[in-house]
C-alpha cells in the first residue's frame, strides 16, 4: 500500500500481540507488584501484633482490631444494602415504555451502554459506598466500646435528671448513629434519583408528568425516612444543650444551658420535633395519595419554623428578656455550671483561706528559725542545672541528660529530701562514628542514675551529688543500671544475639554485655525479619549478618509512647520521670481519663491549659492528645515502664473513676488494682503537673461559688507569665516541701501563684498536697489576699530585684567578660502571714560551658537581699542568724566561692586550677599519659592547699576555707577520661 504521507515507501511493520515471553514477564511483574503491597500491608499488621504480644498486652490489640472490623463490616454492609436496594428497587420501578422526546432519546444511548455493564456497576457502587462507610464507622471504636460498656457515675444533671453516663456514653453513640442514617438517607435519594431519572421515572424537559407514580413514592418514602431522622435529631439535640459550648461573659467554654436555652431553645426543639414527625407522615402518606402537595407544603412549614422558632423566638427572648435583667435571669444557670465545672475536674474540695499577705510580726528576727520548719527550700533548679549535670556527669559524649531534669524525694538520714534526677541516657549524637552497626547494635543503652540534693549546692555553686560517676555510686544502693527505655530514646536497636554492645568505658577500658531481658521481639524468625525490613524500610535487617540466634529488636522505647500504646485510651501527662524502686530504675507515668460529655462543666483544651514556659521550648514536656477539648478528666491511672526490660505496668489510681471502670470493663486484665502498688513505689508517686496545670486555670474563674461574682468577673484570676525567662509563657509549677498555714509538718506539694487579670500584684497562692503518703494528697488549698491592698507578685519581684541599684551592680558584675546570668525558679513559700520569694542566681560564663549557683535572692516583707548562700540571703532579711547546724560535711555545704588571705592556700588553689585545666585539655586530646599526670598534680596541690589551711586555722590565720577547681565535682572523683 502507497504511503499516504508521501514518503518513500518501505517494509511494513506488523504491530500485533506481544510475545509469549513478553506477556509471561508483564504477569510476573503484575504478580510480584500485587504481592509486594499484600505484604507490605502485611508486614505492618504483623509487627504490630508482635509488638503488642512482647509486651503482654495482646489483648489490647486483639480487640481493638476486632472491633474496628466489626464496625467496619456492619456499617460498610448497612451502607452498601441501602444503596444498593435503592438503586435496585429504582430500576425495577422503572417505566416499561419511555417518551417520546429529545430528553429521552438522548438518554436511550446511556441506557444501551450500560446495559451489559449493570451489575458490575451496582457492585462498584455499593462496594465504594460501603468501603467509604466501614472506613468511617471503624474510627468509632473508642465510643461504641464506651457505649457498650459504659458504667453509672451516679450523679443527674440538673436539667433532665438524667445519668451523667447518659451524656458520656450513650448520647455521643446515639449522634454516630443519626448521623449514619442521615448519610444513608442522603445518598440513597441521590441513587434513587439519579437511576429514576435515567430509566424515565424522572422527566426534566420531557412533555407531561415531571415524576411516575412509583418514581413519586419511591422518592417520597426516602425523603420521609430523612425528615423522622430530622426529628429525632431535633429530640437529642434537647439534651445536647446540656453539653453544648458557647461563649458566655467570663468564659469562652461555657458549657450547659442558659435562661434562654431553657426557656426558648429547649420549647423549640420540641416543638419542631413534632412539626419534623409531621412532616414525615405527610412524605409517608405519598404511597397513596402520590402527590408532592401535601410533603412539600409540611416541609416547607417545617423550614420556616425552624428559622422562626429554632432562631428568632430565642434571639427575642435573649434581647428583651435576658439582657435587660441578666444577672438574675442566668444566676440559677451559673451556679449549675459552678457546681458541675467543680466537681467534672476534682477542684470541688477546694479550701480557699483568706491570707493577709504581710506579717503580723513586728520583730522579724523572730521568723528566721521558722523558715527551715516551714519549707525545705529549693535552689537547685532542675530546669536550669542540666547542663551542669551534663557536664560534670556526663563522663562519655554518647551520654545525655533531658534539657529538664526531675524533683523527686528520697530518704537520707530517716528523712525524705527534695532531689534533682536524671538518667544518663544514650545519646546517638555523640557516638564517635555513626553507621547502621554502631547506630543500633553496639550503642544501645544508657548507664546510671545521677542526682543532688535539691537544698544545697557545694563550695563552688554545683550540685551536691547524692549519686554520680560511672557506674553509678552513692546514696540509691544497688540497682540495674542500664537504661535500653527513655525518653530520648527514640530508635530502634537490635540486641542479644552475636553483636556484643558497648557497656560503658572506664579506665581499664571498654566493656561489652549483652542484653538479658526479655523484651523486644524475636528476629529469628525469617517471616519477622522480612517483616520488619519492609515496616522500617531497613534491608539490613533481613540478612545481616549481625542478627542471629537471640537477636530481639527494641523499639516505641520512650515512656510515654510506651504507655500511649498499650491504654490508647488514656491520655498521657507530658512529664514521665525517674525513680529507683526495689532495684530497678521505674519511669512513672501519669496517665488521665477524660470525657467531654459532663453536663454543664465547660471545656478546656488540653494543649492550652497546660502549656507553660518549660512546653514553651521543650516539646517533650508537651500532653499527649494536646487536641483534645475536655470537660472531664481524672488521674486514673499511674503507670510504669521498667528502664531496662521496658515492661508497662497500669495500676488503678482513682478507684471511683467511672470512665477508668468503663475501659477496664472493655480491655479486662489491663489494669492491676491500686492495691498492687508497692510501698516502695508509693514513696516516689506524686500530684501530676499537667492535672494542676488544668485545675489552676480552671480555678483562675471558678475559685468563686456564688453566680452574682462570677457573673461580674471582679475576681478573674491569671496565671502569670515565667518572671524568669522571656518566652512570654506561664510560670510552670513548682514542686516543693513545704507547709502551708493550716498544716502541722511540711508535705511534698506542687505550688503556683495567681495575679488578678490584666495585673501584676498578687492575688492567691495555690499548693495540692503531692505526696501520697499523706491523708491529704490531692488537697488543693488556696490562700487569697484581700482585694483592698497589694502584695507584689512574681514579675513584680524580678523586676523590683532587677531594679534595685547595688543588686543590679552586682548582676553587672557577674556578667563581666563572656558570662551569662540565669535566674532559677522563683519559688513562693507563705509564712505568718507573708511571702517569702526565694530565686536561685546561676552564672554560665568564662571557661564553663555551664551553669553555677553564685547567688540567691530572698524577699519578705519589703526586705531584699542578694547573698551568696540562701542562709545569709535568709539571715540579711530577717536580721538574725539562722538556727545552729552541725558542721557541714565536705562537699555538702552551702558557703560561696571561698577566697584566701594566706598566700600559701592562694597558690595551691592556682596550681590546682591549672592542673585541672591541663587534664581537661588533655582529655581533649586523647592524652593519657598527660591527663594521669595532670591528675597527679592536682591530687597534691589540693593537699597542699588542705595542709595550709590546717596551719592557717590552727595558728589563727586566715584561710578563707577549702576550694577546688571549677569544673571538678566537690565531693566526688574527677571526672573519668573520655573515649
């Protein structure tokens, strides 16, 4: 054939069917591709299957799976039936004959093309619909199973004298389900439709009736089930106004019914719940009468009287009914909120005492062998001192402290202490050279414990360490040390088979072990190892020759994830910490049920209440569920995971807890009872921050129990902003033992301040009892200063101490050269009367890369003083000497930097600096023999400077007392050299 591009002609190619080998290699590929994202969707099913079994919470898995695919299997088949019989029943009403028009006509070629096609078409489209349903309803397991096994509180709600689980439980159920039937309604009468109007029952331009008779009942009988769905809505939404939000003068989450939700919406709904019945009936009645008069008419009434009833009649009401009386009309609503908003957060028991805020004392003398009785006071700042735990505890680069370290209390001499503590946890950052081998087999775990005494600092303004070095040695005894579970560890590692990891390092050199617990999961299995390839995208992992025999991967190695997991229906506080418990280091955990179905309690969001300056700059410290608006919440349960063989224990806490009651009715066997709670364990418990950080700025508004102050908003309180940072956040909560004015003894307590709204003076403080050891844990007490006189607050404190002329000299001159001032928490302890402020001053500057406490600031009662040591700060306030103490042991004593009159101390201390320095800077260099050296001068230039003030004191001389080289831990071994 002549080509018809008029280009010379040529051999024809023959395009036909590809080869046998090319169609057998498409199918293989086909296959393998198919295979491929079946296991890949497999691999994932299955790690998390193993995960949840390695940790014996199986359970948890097992029926949360169960029920997302039970909901998925009944709401997608519920979606796809009614679909699918619409489209059905649609079809088989159609018209046997069409019109005559050009409508008609066009449509016939539609009609014709899909007519070989029609049930696979009804299959897609009922397939898609039910797919896109069951999705859907799967992501409602949390409240069918709230639903299903929901349990009393015993509590009404004052308006329909209802159950609050009703509220809880079943209402939120009830909307899914309505909502459900809405989108079937919907979609259903857009099928139905859609299939009339292509078979003819629907006619658009065609000549003579716009619907068939059958088309006409069809249709009518759907949008009837719409409009009974319409009116049911209209009866739970009668009840929803008793958890309905809305901004209302002092609150912008007011929650539960107003004047004009009584007395206007609720009438309303009502009536247009009979208008709704009405109107179906009327839709229903179609099937006989087949015309749209009568529905359309009902519907149309059915409109108006929502706009007239359902939205002018209470706007009405709220203009000329409300607004001119409004205190006395919504009086009877507020106390309803007041009493429900106390009781949904636990802030009911509240004690607010009327505090004077100055002192009746006139001879201040008299007060300064009280303070040690009144609070055991704090200046150790665990927020500030990290990095100087890092650097004198750190010992290898491959170690790390969390930016904020933790308060806990420990027993020393019979009594407890504040402490600060840390773990040295793994840190991959500083691992000499990072490869997939020493990312996650040789580097796989901290080593140790490391903590000081929260009251006391040593000569040279560091932390006195109750336990530090490495291994870890002092005060905690004996203990499992290694660390494969903390907060910053955050990947995966492979331990126990024939790669040995790296343990620690010491002089004698690097040790090796091998991990013994039983954590993890398996890698000997090749189905486990290809799975967990493919879920982490690590080929490596199937045929590496690292794994072998005893291989088991770690991995969701943070507390709080680990928690988050096995209770996915718990939400987790956003400060997990350490404590050493019956040999073993416990990361505890706090862990809170919430619902935001409590009738009349108003709702926060718990990302925004307990932000605060430390979440501000750390997000680790953040809530989990930061999202989440509540209006309900308990500390329900107390959790811990096990440092080393990551084993997650859930004890009941809040044994009335009706929401904890309902999931552990719907995951038995996950919660051990609270009488499971060693003694041991108990000692370390506490008040959790993010709880108090709710309650406090619940309390900023409903400290008041009558409605005629709320409603002015005279005594709005504020959380004030951090005094001593400039992020612009909250001050964060304190932990202190300390005893307010109505206790005998001091109590482990968690303490805030508030300011009046919009100002900078004091107007209460605030302190929950913490310690669960005492009758009282959970005891919120507030003191509130009068109102016709000002005390300082916060910000005013830091700025009259920043003001003051020979303290803002001294700052000057602590910043001299390169150095840093760091202001410590501004703690606030009441006593006879008064506030006694007292704020750690750290300088960060010179040859240190870290903080060290120089001075303490102390204030009361218009008295300011800037010293050295807390005690003389204590002392220059109160005119007087503090009580007699036995003479501190060395290493743990509170005296300043010393200075040295006698010529002979002062160059021992100078060779000391400098042979700490020139081991320092051989540490850098790898130089051992140098740094033994180095060490060696150093031991006798101390002992030297020993001996000399020995003879300085014994002859009457001055020497001004012991001192080491900054950089060198008082009281502990210099630091070991580093790999």
């Amino acid at each position: 054939m002549p080509d018809r591009g008029g280009g010379p002609s040529g051999p024809r190619i023959r395009v036909g069917r590809p080869s046998r080998r090319v169609r057998t290699l498409l199918m293989t590929l086909g296959v393998l591709a198919v295979l491929g994202m079946a296991f890949t969707m497999f691999a994932g099913f299955w790690t998390d299957w193993l995960w949840y079994r390695s940790v014996n919470y199986s359970s948890v898995f097992t029926t949360t799976l169960w029920t997302k695919i039970g909901l998925f299997s009944v709401f997608g088949l519920l979606m796809a039936l009614a679909v699918g019989f619409n489209i059905w029943l649609a079809h088989r009403l159609r018209p046997p004959l069409s019109a005559m028009s050009m409508e008609q006509q066009n449509l016939d070629r539609y009609r014709m093309g899909i007519a070989p096609y029609k049930k696979w078409l009804l299959f897609g489209i009922t397939a898609l619909v039910g797919l896109i349903a069951g999705a859907s309803a799967s992501g409602q397991w949390r409240t069918w199973l709230m639903w299903v096994n929901g349990v009393p509180f015993g509590e009404k709600d004052p308006q329909f004298k209802l159950d609050v689980a009703f509220y809880a439980f079943d209402l939120p159920w009830y909307r899914f389900l309505l909502g459900f039937g809405f989108a079937a309604a919907i979609l259903s009468v857009i099928a139905a439709a859609l299939t009339h109007y292509l078979y003819g029952g629907l006619r658009v331009t065609s000549p003579g009736a716009r619907a068939t008779a059958a088309a006409t009942g069809h249709l009518s009988v759907l949008i009837g089930i719409f409009v009974a769905l319409k009116a049911v809505a209209y009866w739970l939404d009668r009840y929803g106004l008793a958890v309905k939000s809305s901004d209302f003068r002092a609150t912008d989450n007011w929650t539960g019914l107003r004047y004009v939700d009584a007395n206007a919406y609720l009438p309303a709904k009502t009536i247009l719940f009979c208008i709704a019945v009405i109107c179906a009936l009327l839709f229903f009645a179609t099937i006989w009468r087949r015309t749209w008069q009568l529905p359309v008419i009902g519907f149309g009434l059915m409109v108006l009287s929502a706009i007239l009833i359902g939205g002018l009649y209470p706007a009405i009401v709220q203009k000329f009914q409300v607004q001119p009386n409004e205190q006395a009309k919504e009086a009877p609503y507020v106390e309803k909120n007041l009493e429900a908003t106390r009781k949904a957060y636990g802030i009911d028991g509240t004690k607010v005492t009327d505090y004077s805020g100055t002192s009746k004392t006139e001879d201040k003398t008299t007060l300064r062998d009280d303070v040690p009785s009144t609070a055991s006071i704090r200046i150790m700042d665990p927020n500030i001192v990290s990095p100087t735990f890092q650097q004198l505890q750190q010992i290898r680069n491959y170690y790390a402290f969390p930016n904020n370290l933790d308060v806990d209390r420990y027993a020393k001499d019979g009594k407890d202490q504040d402490t600060v503590i840390g773990l040295r946890e793994l840190n991959l950052a500083g691992i000499p050279k990072k490869n997939w081998i020493n990312n996650h087999f040789r580097y796989t775990h901290g080593y140790g414990v490391v903590a000081a005494e929260g009251t006391s600092a040593d000569a040279q303004g560091r932390p006195n360490f109750t336990e530090s070095d490495l291994p870890s040695e002092g005060d905690l005894g004996t203990y499992e040390q290694r660390i494969y579970y903390g907060e910053k560890t955050d990947t995966y590692s492979i331990v126990g088979g024939p790669q040995k990891e790296i343990d620690y390092s010491d002089d004698n050199g690097e040790k090796t072990t091998s991990y013994k617990g039983d954590s993890g999961v398996s890698l000997s299995n090749p189905v486990n190892r290809a799975a967990y390839a493919v879920a982490f995208g690590e080929p490596q992992i199937l045929y590496s020759g690292a794994i072998g025999d005893g291989s088991r991967i770690l991995y969701n190695r943070t507390p709080k994830e680990r928690v988050e997991a096995v209770a996915p229906w718990l939400t987790i506080d956003g400060d997990a910490y350490p404590a050493v418990v019956d040999g073993r280091i416990q990361w505890i955990v706090d862990a809170y049920t919430t619902t935001n179905g409590y009738p009349y309690s108003s709702r926060t969001t718990l990302g925004d209440t307990t932000a605060d300056s430390l979440t501000a700059t750390n997000d680790n410290r953040a809530v989990v569920a930061q999202q989440n608006q509540v209006n309900y919440i308990r500390n329900s349960v107390k959790a811990t995971v096990d440092a080393y063989t990551g084993k997650v224990k859930l004890f009941q806490w809040d044994t009335k807890d009706p929401v904890l009651k309902t999931w552990m009715k719907a995951f038995p066997n996950t919660v051990e009872p609270k009488s499971d709670i060693s003694k041991s364990l108990m000692d370390h418990l506490r008040y959790p921050q993010d709880l108090f950080k709710v309650q406090r700025e619940l309390l900023t508004r409903y400290h008041v129990k009558d409605a005629t102050t709320f409603l002015s908003g005279s005594e709005v309180w504020q959380v004030p902003d951090d005094p001593t940072n400039r992020s612009g956040s909250a001050v964060p909560p304190y932990y202190l033992s300390m005893k307010m004015p109505d206790q005998k003894a001091q109590a482990f307590s968690l303490t805030t301040t508030f300011t009046p709204n919009g100002r900078d003076n004091l107007s209460a403080f605030m302190a929950v009892d913490a310690d669960p050891g005492t009758g009282d844990y959970g005891k919120i007490r507030i003191l509130k200063l009068p109102t016709n006189t000002t005390v300082n607050g916060p910000k005013q404190v830091q700025s009259q101490f920043n003001s003051q002329e020979d303290i803002a000299e001294s700052i000057r001159l602590l910043r001299g050269g390169d150095s840093e001032v760091e202001y410590g928490n501004l703690l606030t302890v009441p006593l006879d009367g008064g506030l006694l402020y007292v704020e750690p001053v750290y300088v960060r500057g010179g040859g240190l890369k870290y903080p060290l406490l120089r001075k303490v600031l102390v204030t009361y009662g218009g008295q300011t003083a800037f010293e050295n040591t807390l005690d003389e700060a204590l002392n220059k306030v109160f005119g007087a000497d503090g009580p007699a103490t036995e003479p501190p042991d060395e290493g743990d004593t509170t005296t300043p930097p010393p200075t040295s009159d006698n010529p002979t101390v002062q160059q021992a201390l100078e060779d000391a600096q400098k042979a700490f320095d020139a081991g320092q800077e051989a540490l850098k260099k790898n130089d051992w023999e140098a740094y033994g050296k180095a060490q060696k001068d150093l031991e006798d230039a101390l002992r030297r400077a020993e001996d000399a003030q020995a003879e300085a004191s014994r002859t009457g001389g001055s020497g001004g007392g012991e001192s080491k080289p900054s950089g060198s831990p008082s009281g502990s071994p210099s630091p070991k050299p580093s790999s």
